[in-house]
C-alpha cells in the first residue's frame, strides 16, 4: 500500500491481544505483505508461522536486551525463613509485563511474614504507575521493592547472581 518494503515485527503482545480473534484477515493481508520479519525468540518465531506467515518469508531474530552470557547460577540450599529471599525483574517498564500482579504477590508474601527485597531494573513509560502500584501496598516504605532502573548487561549479571529468583 506505500509502495515501499515492509519488515514487520514480532513482540508477544499483538499475538496475545485478541486482535487476531477479532480481525484473522488482516492477520493474513500482513503476512502476505511482509517482505521480512524479525522476533525476538524462536517462540514468537514458531508461533506466527502457525498462525500463516510462510516460513519463507525472510526473518531475523533479535536477540533478548538482558543477556547472561557467562552467567553460572549458584547452587542455593534450604534458606532459614530469617534469610532475605531475594526477586528480580528485568524488563521494559510497561503495562504488558504485569508487574502490578507481582507486587500483588509480594505483597502477600510480606503479610505472610517473608522476609524479602523485591528488586526491579528496567525503565519504561509505566514506572510512575508501578512506583503507585507499590506505594499502594506500602512495599515502598518498608524497604521491600527496589527500582534501579536500567542496568548495562554486566551489571544485570550481578543482579541475577545475588538474587534467588527471577520472575
């Protein structure tokens, strides 16, 4: 329709959004269009091929931001409940990640009586909500959650190293 190339890109959102329910053609007039794609897992890859992008339809995979080449993770033992259970989440700040429901989560954990540091590096349009989010479950002021915002790929591999769960 422009009279140019088209590359289109595969994130995980659109294919989870119900547009596709609602508009299976447009699903098909895209793929047909596409003179290239670009994924950014070997998922996402498979899964529109099954929705009917032609496996022959040039494509390029993007690699992950966070990367943990390198990354050995250290075998953990039975933790006494007085230990500081360490979480971590990496990723673009946005309303597609979730991250209310996993402050909704160590919320509960924190009025279980868990004592946990919930630690998240990313930066996107949604951090002001996620900061509310937080503040809501008073996970702020207690020290609980942590924002550091973006990290370089050396950095995010000493977060993953300290942590004991990445979610």
């Amino acid at each position: 329709y422009l009279g140019c190339k088209l590359l289109l890109s595969a994130r995980g959102t659109f294919q989870m959004t119900g547009v596709l329910d609602r508009f299976p053609a447009d699903a098909d007039r895209l793929f047909k269009a596409a003179d290239g794609y670009h994924f950014i897992s070997q998922f996402l890859k498979a899964n529109t091929i099954h929705l009917g992008l032609s496996p022959s339809t040039p494509s390029w995979l993007i690699p992950p931001a966070g990367r943990v080449d390198g990354f050995k993770p250290q075998s953990r033992r039975f933790r006494n409940v007085q230990e500081t259970f360490h979480v971590l989440s990496v990723g673009r700040l946005s309303w597609e990640k979730g991250y209310e429901f996993a402050l909704d989560a160590v919320a509960v954990l924190r009025q279980k009586g868990i004592k946990l540091k919930y630690t998240i590096l990313g930066e996107g349009p949604y951090r002001e909500a996620i900061q509310f989010a937080a503040f809501q479950h008073g996970l702020n002021q207690d020290g609980t959650v942590h924002f550091e915002g973006a990290a370089p790929d050396e950095k995010v591999k000493d977060y993953y190293e300290r942590s004991d769960v990445l979610l």
